[in-house]
C-alpha cells in the first residue's frame, strides 16, 4: 500500500503547486497572500475577479482535460498493448472535433455538444478498431496506418466545414481546434467525469494488469474480455469526447504522460491510472500557464505546447518500436 500511497502524494503535492502557479501567473502576477485573501473572500474586487472568475476556472478545467487526456491514453496503450496508442494519433479527438463542430454550427446547447463529440469519438473509435482488426487480430502498424488515415479523413472533414462556416465564426473556431482554455466554462463537469472513471477503473486494475499480457491470457484467468474491452472503448471515447468539448483538440498528453509513468513506476495500472489523472492535470497546467505568459498580454493555444513535446517523444517511441 506505501508503494501506491508515496507516488500518488508526490504527484499531488505537484499538481497542487502547479495550480498555485497557475492561479498566480499571467498578465498580471499575483502574490500568495493576495491569492490567499481572495480564496477567503477577502482582498480587492479586481482580485477576486480575477482569481475566482477566471484564473481558478481555467486552471481547475486545464487539470481536468489533461487528466482525462492522460487516463484515455493510459486505457487505449492496457486495450490495444501498444504504447504508441493515444487519442490524438488514432483519430478520437478529430471524431469528437468534427462531432462537436458540427454541433455547434447547428446552434446546439452544451449538452447536446457533447453529445454530439461523444458520438463522434465513438464512430472514430469503431472505423479505426474495426478497419486495423485483420485476420491476426491488431498489429501496431496495421493500427497506427489506419489511425493516421482516419485522422486525416476528420482533418478533411473540418477543413470542409471551416470553408463553409459564416466568416465572424472562423477566428473561435481555428484557435479553439488548435486546444484553447481560453474559453472553458465550468470546470466541474471534467472534473466529476474524471473522478468517477478513475474510481471505477481502478477496482479493475488487476484485471487490466491481466489484459495489458494479452486477450488470450486474460480469459485463461476468468477475465470477461469482450465486456472488457467494451468497456474500455466506451470510456475512453467519453473521456476523449468531454476533454475536446472542454478545450478543443489537445494532442499527445495521452501519449506521453502513461508512457513516462510506466517508465518510472511500473506497469500497475492501479497505481497508473490515478498517477496519470494526476500527472497529465500537471503537464497541461504548466502548458496553459507557459502559454499564457510567453508572450503576455497575447496568449498561445495551448496546443501548441503539447505538441512542441509530443511530437519529438512519439518519433523517439516509434523509433523504439522499431
């Protein structure tokens, strides 16, 4: 239990000094004791603006969608054994970008949006699956050709749609498919979603040690396997779908936060799943807090950060795989 216990604290300590950082960076720096006040409902109003309207908002949400992000990529590498897979690399986040496009110029509430982005991750979900399981079942190149030819099917898909949306729509759009938390409302939806998917993958964690060894072994040991893997697809096209709907298109946390954890505390996904809900919240709260202060007062998608990082680990991964 100390095992589990220590690693998870330390990640917590982290993520709690990285949401103190971002609440305290920006445009304007904040001190500590002006953040303290303001979190006691005490200090001037333009800080407590600040803080409580818009700063601690953003960074609850930017934890939320790059610990969602982390546990989809973590569920995707256990159901497919395959560290290269990510929600980004096999097209879930372009399913539930064209999904929740299509939502909104339709002029659909919030719910109904990501509805609509649930559904397309799941579509993508079962074009990729579907399209790489050949007669030997899935093979990591057979998955990744099919992942990055139905991502660049949905990138058609939203150009097509980009070309024919009003003009006023167009600058939100783009910088919002480039991952933007500028505009992220509650935060508490991810968050709730987050928790309860951590919850109730974690009792599951010895039988997605026994499917990571593989599908054969896994029903030797009384492991429901189909059940399983449903599962899995499901939620990982929920988290996919809430995380897109939250911030737009964010790549590579799914891909390199499990794949850094694994190297560094093993493959457990007991003790995996949580540390990436906790890991991949840190990661994007420094991205959102970096791309905000780079070239302040303008701001950065925060896209583009994760990238910056993503791109070279999955070239070093792929060469690995190799």
């Amino acid at each position: 239990m100390t095992a589990l216990i220590r690693p998870l604290g330390a990640l917590a300590l982290s993520a709690l000094a990285a949401l103190v950082l971002s609440v305290a960076l920006g445009s304007v720096t904040l001190p500590p004791d002006e953040i303290l006040a303001a979190l006691g409902g005490q200090g001037e109003a333009l800080s407590r603006t600040l803080i409580l309207e818009l700063r601690l908002p953003r960074s609850l949400a930017a934890f939320a969608v790059g610990g969602l992000l982390a546990v989809a990529g973590a569920l995707m590498q256990v159901l497919l054994r395959n560290p290269l897979a990510d929600p980004y690399v096999l097209g879930l986040s372009g399913g539930a970008s064209v999904g929740a496009l299509m939502a909104m110029l339709a002029g659909l509430g919030s719910v109904l949006v990501s509805g609509s982005a649930f559904v397309g991750a799941l579509v993508s979900t079962l074009l990729v699956f579907g399209l790489a399981h050949g007669r030997g079942g899935w093979t990591p190149a057979r998955l990744l050709l099919t992942g990055v030819v139905v991502a660049a099917g949905w990138g058609a898909v939203i150009t097509l749609m980009l070309a024919v949306s009003p003009a006023d729509r167009l600058p939100g759009m783009l910088y919002w498919l480039m991952g933007d938390l500028s505009y992220a409302g509650t935060p508490w939806p991810p968050l709730v979603l987050l928790a309860i998917v951590c919850l109730l993958a974690v009792p599951l964690g010895r039988n997605l040690n026994v499917l990571a060894r593989g599908a054969m072994q896994a029903a030797a040991l009384g492991v429901s396997v189909r059940r399983l893997e449903w599962g899995l697809y499901l939620a990982a096209s929920a988290l996919t779908a809430m995380a897109v709907t939250t911030a737009g298109s964010i790549g590579f946390v799914g891909l390199v936060v499990p794949h850094m954890l694994r190297l560094l505390l093993g493959n457990d996904q007991r003790l995996i799943l949580p540390a990436c809900a906790l890991a991949g919240g840190t990661l994007l709260l420094l991205a959102d807090t970096l791309a905000r202060i780079m070239i302040a007062p303008e701001q950065l998608p925060v896209g583009v950060i994760t990238a910056l990082l993503g791109v070279p680990t999955f070239l070093y991964l792929l060469y690995r795989s190799q």
